[in-house]
C-alpha cells in the first residue's frame, strides 16, 4: 500500500465562501467542485487540486494556522506573485532551498501557505 493524497483541508472563518472563491478561484485559478450533498450544510467550499482537492472548512472558533501550511506546485510562479500583490496580498520570497523558486502568502484569513516552482 502506497499512500497518495486525496486532499487537504484548511480552516476557514463561518460565511467566507464568497472571499474563498474570488482568492481561491479568481486569483489563484482554482476550480470550484461540488460538495457531496450531505456535507452542503457544514459550509465551506472545495476545489479542484489536480487530482487531489482542496476542501476549506468552517472551524468555529477560527484561528488561522501561521506555521503549518500546505505548499503548492506552481507554474508561471512570477505571474501568481504579481496576481496576488496586485491583489493585496503580501508575497515573501525565499531562496532556502536550492534550485526551487518559492514564497509565502496567506489567504484573506491568515492561513500561511507556500508556492513553488
């Protein structure tokens, strides 16, 4: 048996549907999937992650996680940057591991993530 992953999950703050799909979709080019019927009613949206899927859920209380994050494979990594700064939000490179560009952001709620090419 080989694991492989089927998805993450990220916390979200209740009734933020709407700023994950203008982050997730709009800015990042994420697609939208359909929750199972069943789940519908917890909130949260989920997203295509090719082939895997990203799920953020509603956690109530909220709190964003500033030090665990998923890291995500990019291309046109420079073009995500200047997408997400014109978009407000902050974009720090880091050059610590050789022969991979990457940085860090957050999502509009605090949540850090990391992006490589």
């Amino acid at each position: 048996m080989t694991p492989s992953l089927d998805h993450i999950q990220i916390a979200i703050p209740e009734g933020a549907e709407q700023t994950c799909r203008t982050f997730w979709g709009d800015i990042i080019g994420l697609t939208e999937i359909e929750k199972p019927e069943a789940l519908k009613k917890r909130g949260g949206c989920w997203f295509d992650l090719s082939g895997s899927e990203l799920h953020l859920g509603v956690e109530t209380p909220f709190s964003p996680a500033k030090k665990a994050h998923p890291g995500f494979r990019v291309t046109e990594i420079k073009t995500l940057a200047e997408r997400l700064t014109t978009n407000g939000h902050m974009v720090i490179w880091d050059d610590a591991i050789k022969d991979r560009q990457r940085f860090f952001t957050a999502d509009p709620f605090g949540n850090r993530l990391e992006f490589l090419e």
